[in-house]
C-alpha cells in the first residue's frame, strides 16, 4: 500500500454491481471515489492488493502511474517502469482507453525498440481479441511479480495508465463453483463470486451474527466463512440442502488455509414459518440469502403461470420478512433477492417492498436511478433484484 496514491478497480461483468461492492466494503463517497470508464472505479483512499481475495465483482486492482499524458509521455512512463524490473522484462497492454487499439503495435514497437537499445531483453505478452489481458494471462506470465501489466484508459484529451497489483483469484473461485461435492444442478446454485458481493453490500462485521434462512447448498455460508466470519447460522427447509450445506463447509473446510470448527456453525432444517421459534428475538445482527425463486423455467410457461409463481413467491418474501422483524436486532441490514422472470418480451416484476416496510423496514437504495441492482445474463429468463433493506 502506498499512501496518497490512486488506485483503480477493474470491474466485472455487472460494473454497476461492482462498483457498489467496492463503495460499501471501503465506505466510499462521491468525493473519495470516480467512475473513469463504464468499468474502471478510481479512489485515493488506503487500499492492499490483497483485498483483491475479498470482492466478487473486481477483476483486477492497479495502482495509478500517470494521469492525463500525451502519448509520448505514456511511453515514457511505461519505459521508466519496465527498466526497474531485473533481468528479462515481460510486460503486457490492456487496452480501455478505446482509441488506442488501431495503435497498439506502433506503440509496443516503440517501447520495445527502447529497451532493447538501453542493452535489455524483453517479451510482449499479447492480449486477447478485446484487446485486453485476462486475469489468467497476467497471473501465469507473473505480470504482477517479475513483470508488469499495464492499464491504459482515455483521460480528457490525453491517457491514464495504472500497473496491475492484483488479479481476481479465478482459479480458487472456479474450484470453489464446480468442485463443490453438495450440489443442486436442478434449482440452480448461487455463484461464490456472487455469494461475496451479498455478503460485502451488507457490511457486516467478522463479529456480526449472519443468517441464511434460505440457505440452499450453503455458498453464502461458505463464502462468509473464508472471509473470516464466525457467526454463522444457516437454515432451510429442504434437508438434502442442509446436508448439502454441511458437506461443503466442510469441503471449503479442508481445502482452504485455515481450519474452522464446522461443528460451531448453527445449520438446521426450519421453515420459514418457524424461523422465529428457532432463533431468540433479536438475536441476528445480519441476514444475508437468495431465498427461493420458484420452478426452473422451461421457456413454455404461460403469462398466467408466471403471474401465479410471482403472487405466491411474493406472498412467501412478505412471510419470510415478517419472521425477520422478530430474530433481527435493531438497525440492522438484510441483503435479499428478488426475481423477475420474462414473459412475452417483458419483464414480470414482484412487487413486495411496500408491504415488506410495513413490518418495520426500510429500503436503503443501492444506487441512484433504482433502488436495487440488477443481476443475470443477456437471454435469461430470470434476473435477480438485489435490495437492501434495514430494520428500524
């Protein structure tokens, strides 16, 4: 970490998403953070690159090297830093600034032919048809250690380069999604990538009490775990998804770097309904879930089917938050999902939020034009709302 440094956030696939991951996890403000581009978040305030371990939606963290250059000096300032490296160089260009790919060879040529008249060997790691870097490229050329990764974006009328810190670890999160023993391929299992940015938008402390009354294979659960929180408790209703919970807390268990008591951690069959003879009143600091969604859709439902599904899932959100009210302390945020399903080229919406604050909360907006984040892929048939909402 360097002081008073700027350092910028590579954001993922739902950039919206990500940046509110990072506000909330570094509790920034409009005058602490800026958006240079649709997909990279800048700020000065005190951040490790190892905090790259503890966002979902950040595919690379990188530190700010100049600002506002002519393309002259762009060459300058990535020459200057590739001569501090020893022995060979590697070094690679990611391109956001969209003005530079016709350009990007004239430019690597440039830099290479200075190296190589300063006496110094060099390779050029290529990008990819977008004309940037993967994380997996960076990290096995070691373009954060023994070479550099370089990130170029469009700046007023001139380019702001950063180097890459760190790379989001694909290769533990891709492990931790298919190799997980519990699984229901059937009903659909939350992303880990997913299950963090939940967990980070509730802001909850490593000491908080987190719930999962819907808790499914347990991927929040797991997740909360290997970012170091203890209070865990995880219910549903379904047993083969309690079993299911069990065996991959203690499969994260045995492949992480720490060992954690499996049999501290409350896991338990209950109903929505029971939730509250369950658990004491005001015992839960934190409620973190992707309740369930309704039936696997087949593409085939009708627009009455569809209307049918979101009353009852309404019906069962609105049960579930008023068991809530009774478990939850005071003041206290739950991070909740909601689908929406397509018919006919619309989207059918539940609208539950009115009568969810009749129980005593109130939604706190994840962004400015909507008060949830919208999460899913072009072509799904259900997308998920995430809101927030905090007891009062």
């Amino acid at each position: 970490m360097i002081k008073n440094s700027k350092y910028w956030f590579l954001l993922g696939r739902e950039p919206k998403i990500s940046a509110a991951e990072i506000t909330a996890v570094l509790k920034l403000s409009d005058s602490t953070s800026t958006m240079l581009s649709e997909n990279i978040l800048t700020t000065k305030a005190e951040v490790e690159p190892k905090l790259i371990n503890r966002l979902g939606g950040t595919i690379k963290i990188g530190i700010e090297i100049g600002t506002k250059i002519r393309r002259e000096i762009l060459i300058e300032t990535i020459v200057t830093e590739l001569l501090a490296i020893d022995g060979k160089i590697n070094f690679g260009i990611s391109d956001y600034s969209e003005k530079l790919s016709s350009h990007i060879e004239s430019l690597v040529k440039q830099i290479k032919l200075t190296l190589k008249n300063s006496g110094r060997s060099v390779r050029y790691v290529r990008t990819d048809k977008d004309g940037k870097i993967s994380s997996a490229t960076v990290y096995h050329n070691n373009l954060t250690t023994k070479g550099r990764e370089f990130l170029i974006a469009k700046d007023g009328g001139g380019f702001s380069v950063a180097k890459t810190l760190a790379v989001q670890p694909f290769e533990a999160l891709g492990r931790r999604d298919f190799g997980r023993p519990g699984r229901d391929d059937k009903s659909g299992m939350l992303p880990p990538k997913l299950a963090m940015i939940l967990i980070n938008l509730s802001q909850a402390s490593t000491n908080d009490v987190i719930l999962d009354p819907f808790c499914g294979s347990g991927t929040i659960l797991t997740e909360a775990m290997l970012m170091g929180y203890q209070n865990l408790i995880g219910t549903d209703i379904s047993e083969k998804a309690i079993s299911d919970t069990k065996q991959n807390l203690e499969w994260v268990n045995k492949i992480s770097d720490f060992r954690f008591q499996i049999s501290d951690l409350r896991i338990e069959c209950c109903e929505i309904n029971d939730l509250d003879k369950l658990l004491p009143k005001q015992s839960v600091d934190t409620i973190v879930t992707e309740p369930y969604l309704g039936k696997p859709l087949s593409g085939r439902e009708s627009q009455s089917e569809l209307e049918i599904q979101s009353r009852e899932l309404g019906k069962l959100y609105v049960c579930a938050f008023q068991k809530f009210a009774n478990v939850l302390k005071k003041n206290t945020a739950i991070i909740f999902i909601i689908p929406r399903f397509l018919s006919y080229g619309k989207w059918l919406t539940i609208n539950c939020s009115t009568e969810i604050e009749k129980f005593g909360f109130k939604v706190i907006p994840l962004q400015t034009k909507e008060p949830y984040l919208l999460y899913g892929r072009p072509g799904q048939r259900v997308m998920r709302e995430i809101w927030k909402f905090r007891k009062v």
